[in-house]
C-alpha cells in the first residue's frame, strides 16, 4: 500500500465545458477574420484572436463538436489552454438547432443549386445580349419569309403563263384545261391475254 503520507499529488480544478469537450469528437476548426469556422458553419470568436488572425492569416486550432447540435463549439488555441465553448454567429441562424450531417446536405445541396444556375458577369452580360440575338434572329427570319413569298406570289399565273407559252393549254370558261395528245400517239400495250397467246 502507498502512503498518502509521502505520496505527492498535484490536480487543477477544471469546468464542466472542459469535461464535456473532452467527451466529444475531435476536429480541427479554421480562426478566420469572420470568426471560427467548421465547415460551413461560423461561430464567434474573441475580437483580440480575430484581429491577431487579420494580421498572421488564418490558424488553425482543436475543437470538439457535438455531432447533434451545430449551436456552439468548444475550442482551444494552444495544447496547454482550457477549451471554450463559442455560439454559432447570428447570421448562420438558419442552421441552430439542426444536427451537422443535416447542415452538411443543406450546404451541398445550396452548392448544387450554385452550379445549376451558375450567375457570373458572363451570363448577366448574355442577359443583356438577349435582346439584340432575338432582334436580329427575328429580322434574318422575316428576310427569309419575304423571299419565299416572293419566289411563291402568283403560282397559277407563272403556270398559266409558262403553258400559254408551250402552247398546251386552250382557255375555255376562264379555266385552263391541258390539251391532250392524239390517239395516233397513243401505243397499245399488249394486255395479258395477248401475252398467253404469243
């Protein structure tokens, strides 16, 4: 048995947010000049760590998640601090309340929807080009239509005209009728009987 008597004993007192961040999943977070970020999430930060990143660039730190709530995060900075539990920032209140797997399908889902309707400079410039493309497609259309009725305006006329002059067509009642040649040009072609007997 060990005797308390000589034994040496040294503990610190801690917080219950260090107890439970032990407890949860480790993960690595960004310290960003917006705040703290996990993923998509964003979660306040202490202006002094803030500004500190505005002038070194974004660090990374520890932290701990609860995988069923997205409403804080525990973080520390170095190995020997404490962890400290961080809120989710204002503007990503669409998300508190919501489990990270849901967050996650909500972000991909958005970035799918980005590129669906992917909206650049190019495509409001295209917008605005709209209008002269259909402007001009409109005008080549009506070019076309005007030189098919053109080619098409007094079909029976040319007809008439084009017989008139061949010299086939006799008018009779304003109608014209095509003549048709004589009987002498016509050849009998042998029938199928007259094949049997030759």
């Amino acid at each position: 048995m060990i005797s308390l008597k000589h034994g040496r004993f040294s503990a610190r007192a801690v917080g219950a947010d260090e107890v439970i961040a032990r407890l949860l999943i480790p993960v690595n977070a960004n310290i960003t000049a917006g705040g703290i970020q996990y993923n998509n999430l964003f979660y306040e930060c202490d202006p002094e760590i803030a500004s500190g990143v505005r002038v070194f660039g974004r660090t990374t730190c520890e932290a701990r998640i609860d995988d069923n709530c997205v409403d804080y995060i525990y973080v520390r900075f170095d190995k020997n601090s404490i962890f400290k539990k961080h809120y989710l920032l204002k503007k990503r209140d669409v998300f508190k309340g919501k489990a990270h797997l849901d967050t996650d399908v909500m972000a991909d889902w958005v970035d799918t929807q980005k590129e669906i309707n992917l909206f650049t400079l190019d495509s409001l410039s295209n917008i605005n080009n709209k209008d002269e493309f259909n402007r001009k497609g409109n005008e080549r259309l009506n070019e076309i239509y005007e030189s098919r009725r053109v080619h098409g305006k007094d079909i029976k006329k040319n007809r008439k005209n084009e017989l008139d002059s061949l010299g086939r067509t006799h008018v009779a009642n304003g109608r014209s009728e095509p003549l048709l040649p004589s009987s002498s040009n016509v050849l009998l072609l042998p029938g199928r009987e007259e094949n049997k007997d030759g």
